[in-house]
C-alpha cells in the first residue's frame, strides 16, 4: 500500500532552492573577479598541473574584462547568500532538525561502509534515519563551508574594519585563497550532489520540491495478533 | 448563519485517498516550484539588462547596481570605525621591486622643483605648498599590505607626512568639516574622491617616499597619495591639485563601474 512519508520540511526546501541561484550567481560574478588576478594553479614539484583558469573556460564563459561588474554583482548577492544560509541554520537549529544532519560519532565509521555500499562494492548499508552518515558528513561540510565563505569573504572585503576575521583567516593573502579553494569546494560538492541525487531517482528528488517521499508499506493484518508480552508472568 | 455561496454538500467530506493526496501535493508544490523559479529567472534577467546608470560622478554599473553598491557602503560606515588600524609589518618584509599597475596621469618625467600642489580651500584662496614646504613637517613612515581591487597585494614601505598633520600644519581644520577630498593629477586625468573620515584615518600618507628614497616617476613622484584603509585605485599618484567638497568629488574609476568607496 502506498503511503505518504514526510521527509523535507517546507523551510528547507525554501532556503534549499533558493541557494541554488545564488550560489550560482556568486561564484559567476566570484570568476569575473578572480579573472583580474588570476594566479592559483595545482603545482607539484615544480610541475604545474592545472592553471585556474584555462582561456578557452574563459572565453566559453565570457570572463575576461568584467572586474567591476563582477564585484557589483558580487557585493549585492552576499547580502542574500548570508541571509538565506542565516534563515537556514536558524531553522535548523530551532527545529531540532540537526539532529538528523550533525554527524554523530558512528558516522565517521559508517560513512566509509556507505561509500563501500554506494561503489557496488559492498551490499549492506548501515542503517540510517533521514540521511545516511555520508550525507550527514557531506550535508553538514557544506554549511561550515559556507560559513567559511561568508568568513573569509568578510575578511578580503573588508580586512581592516574585520582585522579580526581576517586575522582568523592567517592574513588577507592566505584569506583570498581559502576564498577560492572553498568554491571549487562547492563546484565539487554539486558534481557529486548531482549524479547522488541522479542515482536516488524521482522519489527522493521530488521530495526536495514537494517535502514527502512515497513508501510501500505491508498492509497491517486487520485481526490483531496478540503480542508477545514482556511483563513477566505473575506467578 | 448560512452563506449563500457555499455548495451544498451531499453527506459528509470524503476523505482524499493516498493517490489524490499525492497528487494534490505534487500539483502545488510543483507549480509552486516553477511560478517561483520563473519569476526568479525574470527578476535576474530584468537586473542583468537594466540599464546603465546616468553618468553622474559615478557611471558604467547598472543602475540597480549601482543603488545597491552605495547603500553597501552606508551600511557599512555605520559600524566602520577610524580606530580601526591597518596592519603593519618590520620594514625587512617590504618588497623591493615594488609593483607597478598604471600610469594614468603620471606618465614620464615631471620636473619637482617646479612642483606645487595647490590646495583650493572653500573660501576660493589657493595655497601653493612646495615639496620642501611638506618635508619638512614631520615624517611618517608606514609598512603595510597594499591591496589593488584586481586581487593582488604587496607588503610596501613609503614614507611622508600624515594626512591629517598636512591638514593641522596648513591650518585647513575648517576644510575638514566638508565631507569629501578631491585629487587630481597636474593634467587631470587622473582624479579621485576620498570621504573624509578615511582621509583624516591616521595612517593616510602624503607620501614622497618608497623604501626611504624619494618616488620614482613610475610610483607617483614627487608626492602620491597612500590611503591603506582604501584599495589602490584610490592611491592617486603625482598630486597636482587637493579640494575639499560637501558633494563626491570626480572619481576616475567610480566613472568606470567601481564602487565610489572602495573601502577596506
């Protein structure tokens, strides 16, 4: 029998979707920007990698020569990015809800299995409430990335009024560039968020738009069978 | 009461069963989803092509932009505070070779001794101050993390008289009561506009010298400005000419889309 199991509450859904854009949004106008001095690349042993960015992603994307755009596109989306991740935790936090998305101290462990379980290469996952202990990882790195975003954006923004953020940050230089790693962070983050949630299926999609997931449930025996009693037997 | 507009219903409500549940939730949430997704997607397209602003002493950043980058500043010189100091370093840690981004306004050489800042007060009187008249007030020196709105900083070390002893020594206080300081270079083409609260910052410079020898015409000889609570658009070099104003004064790179402020 088909019945409804609520799952995501309305408030998350809200400030879920509407992240998205405005994620989107930063992190465009964050490359118009970077573009301007654009010098992080992956360097091992004096051998370098990968440039950020190459020119042809440049160019596909229409990057170059917009600094001052990018930045006033930049410092008006903040506004909503802080307040919509400050509605979020708030909610989180009142509602109880964090106790479905905090690790727990089995997590660390168990994630290891849900990964095993998510290769095909092993068949049981661990038991798991509303999210399973990779999701609780995975769910709660990105709230604190996005404090973290928040933090050392302050800190290159404004690093003599919050001398102390950017002081927390170990300096406006190193601030910049834990700035930028926590993006690609996010662009990380999407990619494997995309193809989990491809994997899920409609189900588990649809119940971020419409808060419920539908569940087969065994129909309950209409004669009750009379269940085993754990009082002790009065002698 | 009855309302006349209610239907009569025959017998009880039935209940909805699971399919209908679904479906109803689905249909709402859903059209929810997208009605919010399309006026989210017609809000950013209407930002996206708004229209420049109306050149002004600002230009060049959508109009809605352009609202929003100065109610950013207000907001934030609310909580800014002029106690609030950029951080220093030992002078060993300043960059030699000090980097160089643009010479609008400051090309070739320029002939110092001929030099003479004026200094329009709002009465209308011009003073003429020579270098010699500013070096022999008392030197500041400040080594600290310069900051250019591409992205990049440098640790540099310059050397000059502080803002606001320029002001006391020159007898301008009542310049200062005006909410704006206007610079320009001799050909004026380069300008900027500085709020005087940041000007008055006690680690302002008119400075003269980088790494204690007097500027190169490539850093702005013979006297620049250095304002570390501001990026280095701010910093003009080769000062030709200082006004004091109520209203923004004409500020090169505000006229190209940049934030007026541009504080740090």
């Amino acid at each position: 029998m088909k019945v409804i199991k609520e799952k995501h509450p309305l408030a998350m859904r809200w400030t879920h979707w509407v992240n998205f854009p405005i994620l989107t949004i930063m992190i465009w106008s964050g490359m118009l920007i970077y573009w301007a001095n654009d010098e992080y690349k992956i360097t091992l042993f004096g051998y370098t990698f990968f440039s950020f960015f190459p020119d042809w992603f440049y160019n596909a994307l229409r990057i170059p020569h917009r600094l001052s755009e990018g930045m006033a596109f930049h410092f008006l989306f903040m506004w909503f990015f802080t307040l919509n991740g400050i509605l979020y935790i708030l909610y989180t936090i009142i509602s109880g809800e964090w106790h479905e998305l905090v690790p727990q101290k089995k997590s660390f462990k168990e994630a290891w299995l849900v990964l095993l379980h998510d290769l095909h290469i092993r068949k049981m996952a661990p038991p798991q409430n509303k999210y399973n202990a990779a999701q609780r990882i995975a769910y709660t790195a990105i709230i604190m990335m996005g404090i973290g975003s928040v933090i050392t954006g302050l800190a290159i923004y404004k690093p003599v009024q919050f001398y102390y953020l950017t002081w927390l940050c170990g300096g406006y230089h190193f601030a910049r560039i834990l700035h930028f790693a926590l993006t690609i962070g996010y662009v990380l983050f999407f990619v494997i968020h995309v193809v989990q949630v491809i994997l899920a299926g409609w189900n588990n999609f649809r119940s971020v738009i419409s808060g419920f997931e539908v569940v087969n449930e065994e129909p309950k025996p209409i004669i009750e069978t009379t269940p085993p009693s754990d009082e002790k037997p009065i002698q | 009461m009855k309302n006349p507009f209610s239907k009569k219903h025959k017998g009880p409500k039935k209940p909805l069963t699971v399919e209908q549940k679904i479906s109803r939730r689905n249909f709402i949430s859903f059209g929810t989803f997208i009605v919010a997704g399309s006026v989210a997607y017609g809000g950013w397209k209407w930002l996206y092509n708004s229209p420049e602003e109306a050149r002004t002493v600002t230009a060049g950043a959508r109009a809605p932009l352009r609202r929003a980058l100065n109610k950013t500043e207000l907001a934030f010189r609310r909580v800014f505070s002029n106690n609030n100091l950029v951080k220093t370093y030992p002078k060993e840690m300043a960059a030699k070779n000090v980097r160089h981004n643009s010479d609008i306004g400051s090309e070739g050489k320029i002939n110092v001794n001929a030099w003479k800042l004026q200094v329009k007060k709002h009465t209308g009187e011009v003073l003429q101050i020579s270098l010699d008249d500013i070096k022999a007030l008392p030197k500041t020196d400040i080594v600290y993390d310069f900051k250019c709105v591409e992205g990049w900083d440098q640790i540099s070390h310059w050397g000059g008289v502080k803002f606001s002893d320029f002001i006391s020594h020159f007898k301008l206080d009542a310049e200062t009561q005006l909410q704006y300081v206007g610079l320009a270079t001799p050909d004026k083409e380069y300008y900027v506009g500085i709020d005087m609260p940041s000007a008055m910052h006690p680690q302002t410079l008119l400075a003269y010298e980088v790494n204690e020898k007097p500027l190169p015409p490539n850093h702005g000889a013979p006297l620049r400005l250095i304002i570390p609570v501001k990026y280095g658009i701010k910093n003009l070099k080769r000062i030709g000419s200082m006004s004091f104003s109520d209203n923004r004064p004409p500020d090169y790179w505000a006229e190209q889309g940049y934030d007026y402020y541009s504080g740090l």
